[in-house]
C-alpha cells in the first residue's frame, strides 16, 4: 500500500501525542491531519490541524476531513469521579458520531479506536467505563468501514519528548516494565500497530496487549 493519509484525534493527550510522534516519523504515513479542541503547539512537513471545539460538528468541515485512509481515535477522558450518563455522553456518543461523519466522507476508511485493557464487551459487567467503551467498541465494529479495530493497550511508555504525560506515570510504567514486562507498551508499539493495521490488516478487531506488541513488529 502506498503511503497513508491518517487522521488522529487526542493529540493533546499521551496516546493521541505519541501516535502522532510516531506517524510523523514513519515513513508509510505521508499526511496527518490532527483534529483537537485546542492548539497543538507544533509544525512538521506532514502536519495539519483541525480545531474542533464541538466534535459533534465535524459534518461543517467535510471538505478538511475527506480524502483520509485512516483514522487513529486516541481522545478519551478519565471515568474517576463522573456519573454514568457523563462519561456515556463523552465516551459514547461522541466517538459514534465522530465516526459515523467520517464514514459520509471516507468510505474506504480504517477506523481505530483507543479503549483499553479489561473493556467489557458484554456491556454488562460491574465496572461502568468498561461497559461504555465495550458499548463504543461493539457499535463503532457494526459500522461499515473497510476494517475498524479496537485497540486495548495497558500501561505504556511515551517518547522521549512527549510533552503530555505525568513524571510519576512514565516511573510507574517503568517499575512494571521491570516486574511485568508483559503488560507494557512502548507509545512507538502502539503507534505503529495501528498503521500496519491499515496497510498489512489483522486478524481480530480487538486487540490485546500481546496483538499490539505482534502487529508492531509485523
């Protein structure tokens, strides 16, 4: 496949920053079109950027997101000490209708979403988060997309120069990596996990931990 055009939400986060270090760096990706609520301070040959508030709104600016092979939705936020109905809006119907714009306009698109590790896809087990993001994963599957994977990541280490993430965060990921190298990622891994799940493709649309680490090495 020749080189991709990706666009990635969630580049102010830790996820969203690091795939989009590593797409910038790769060179199967030639065009990345970052679609944020705010600035993201920096400039790249291959950089574009979209500032988009209200994402239910994405349908005002088709002509800025057509012509995309990928899409890598890293945005997410934190369930800790929000209501269901909250964190459902956020989460849920946010994605789907962020998805679903994008699917107008691409109709050959890879669709990737970011949920994590112990997402519940029966939708019915104790944990809220988990039953929503099994909830986004499950609808966002039934979309008609080329392929659309659901990435589960656990803990993960950012790049050197990743400006969003926690001193505390990156030594606690580093203590795992030492006591439980199993369940940690590299931001390089998942990153280019999700752009070989566009130009080689995978084998299950959910993918684990040790499907993460696999693909990256494809």
């Amino acid at each position: 496949m020749a080189g991709i055009k990706v666009i990635i939400t969630g580049a102010t986060g830790m996820v969203g920053e690091g795939v989009l270090f590593e797409c910038l760096q790769n060179a199967e990706v030639v065009e990345v079109l970052i679609v944020n609520r705010r600035h993201y301070e920096l400039q790249h040959p291959k950089l574009k950027e979209l500032i988009l508030p209200d994402f239910f709104q994405v349908d005002k600016h088709d002509e800025q997101v057509s012509g995309y092979d990928a899409c890598f939705f890293c945005a997410g936020i934190s369930s800790v000490g929000m209501k269901e109905d909250k964190f459902r809006h956020i989460t849920y119907d946010t994605t789907l209708a962020f998805a679903k714009s994008l699917l107008k306009v691409n109709s050959n698109m890879v669709f990737t979403y970011v949920s994590g590790s112990h997402t519940d896809s029966t939708e019915k087990g104790r944990l809220m988060w988990a039953r929503v993001k099994g909830k986004t994963e499950n609808d966002l599957a039934a979309l008609p997309f080329k392929a659309e994977y659901n990435f589960r990541p656990g803990a993960m280490l950012p790049f050197p120069d990743q400006k969003n993430w926690k001193t505390v965060y990156k030594w606690i990921v580093k203590i795992m990596r030492v006591l439980s190298p199993k369940r940690v990622l590299t931001m390089e891994q998942v990153g280019k996990a999700m752009i070989h799940a566009v130009t080689k493709g995978y084998g299950k649309n959910i993918l684990e931990i040790g499907d993460i680490r696999e693909l990256a090495e494809a």
